[in-house]
C-alpha cells in the first residue's frame, strides 16, 4: 500500500525521505528562477559615448550622384592603401555604396567585405553584387560588437559614417583585430556632434581608438569639405 504524506494520519518519520526530496527540487527550482531573474535584470556593458539609433530604413538614400564628389571614396581609398588585390572591410555597409567603389579598386583579385547587423542590408548588398557582376563583394552580417570577418585577412578598414552608432567601439575593435593584417589600416569617416544626432566628436574617437591599441596616423577634412566631416586613419599601436 502506497503513503500518503499529506494524510493528517500519516506518520511523518515514514514520509521524512520523500518530503526532504521534495523541499530539496523546491529549493532547486527557486534557485533556478533566482539565476534566471538576475540574469533578465543584469544591465549590459554601458555605452562608452550617447549613441545614434542604427539606420534601417531605405538604403537608396544614400546613392544620390553629388555623393562621390562630395565625399571623394577613390581619394578615400586610395590613402589607405587600396589597390588592385587588397582586402576591404567596409563596416556598416548598408546597401553597399562604398563596397561597389572599393570593388572597382581593388578588381578580381581582391574583396570587399560589405558587413552590417541590418539583414536586409545584406539581401540589398548580395542582390546588387550579382546585378553589377562583382563577386569579389562579399557580403557579412555582423553583430553589433563583432563584425564577424575571417582572421588576417584585411589589408584596409572603412567605417564610414557609421562609427557614431558603434555604442561599444573597445569590444568592436577587439573582435576586429584579429581580422587584420600586419599593417592594416583603419579610416573613419564622420562628422562633430554629441554621438545621439549622428555624429561623434573627433576627439572621442581619437581617444577610444587609442583605448582600443591603435594610434592615429594622419588626418584630412576634404570629405564633404563642410568644416564638420572628418577623415581619421589608424594602425595598431604596436605595429603588427
């Protein structure tokens, strides 16, 4: 005949091995929910700087004809060291304006690597790389702190206007590095403001870059030539 332990009549001592089992799966199961609760109000790492929201609306925004003139991508590219071969990172792609122009440069015997967090980014990329005939674009869907690009394999990165979105560069650029080749340059390209209005104050970046192992190398403002936009080049500080 089977105990009942909830039975008044019950005696108690019997039923001591089955109510300390049954406290012990209690106890386990609050401490369970207990780790499960700490972990849904556990805050992420902290923004390094305010940041703007990521941009995910229409991507053909950015392909008006004054855009090349204004921001000059061959110049761009050309002063970090791109030619016929190189490997191109192009971090915050969008719907590949720039990739398109570093895959001109950089020609079969290249790749652009066209990474966003926007999937529909990386469907406009991948469909405008089969319609413009340039397989050597690769399109990449990153993470917002890891852009996901093969180990030493990138002579160039371009962060265009994209940087003032990045809400933790120290952990980007801690998964970037491993990406880059001995040598590897890092341009960014944005414009003055308090990081929430789509900009980010050139000396914020400086100083995060230089955080994050990497020293400036040189500076030019012809990008857009308004007297906000800036063009920053970097290498890693040690100089592998």
């Amino acid at each position: 005949m089977r105990t009942n332990c909830f039975d008044s009549n019950t005696n108690l001592v019997a039923c001591f091995p089955m109510l300390q089992r049954f406290g012990f799966l209690i106890a386990s199961l609050l401490g369970i929910s207990s780790v499960f609760v700490q972990a849904q109000a556990s805050p992420g790492p902290v923004p390094s700087h305010p940041t703007s929201t990521p941009y995910s609306g229409d991507l053909s925004i950015f392909e008006y004809p004054e855009r090349d003139a204004r921001l000059q991508p061959q110049r761009i590219l050309s002063l970090l060291g791109v030619r016929a071969g190189s490997s191109v990172a192009d971090i915050g792609a969008g719907g590949g304006w720039l990739a398109v122009r570093a895959a001109e440069r950089v020609g079969s015997d290249g790749v652009v690597f066209a990474e966003d967090i926007n999937p529909e980014a990386i469907k406009a990329i991948r469909y405008r790389s089969e319609r413009e005939h340039l397989p050597q674009v690769r399109a990449v869907l990153g993470l917002p702190d890891d852009p996901k690009l093969p180990p030493h394999s990138i002579d160039a990165v371009v962060i265009l206007k994209t940087y003032h979105e990045i809400a933790h560069p120290k952990l980007l650029l801690h998964n970037l590095i491993p990406a880059l080749k001995p040598g590897a340059k890092l341009g960014i390209i944005d414009r003055n403001g308090n990081g929430a209005n789509h900009g980010l104050d050139e000396a914020i970046v400086v100083r995060e870059l230089k955080d994050a192992g990497f020293r400036q190398v040189a500076r030019y403002d012809f990008t857009k030539a308004d007297g906000e936009d800036y063009f920053l080049i970097f290498e890693q500080s040690d100089g592998t």
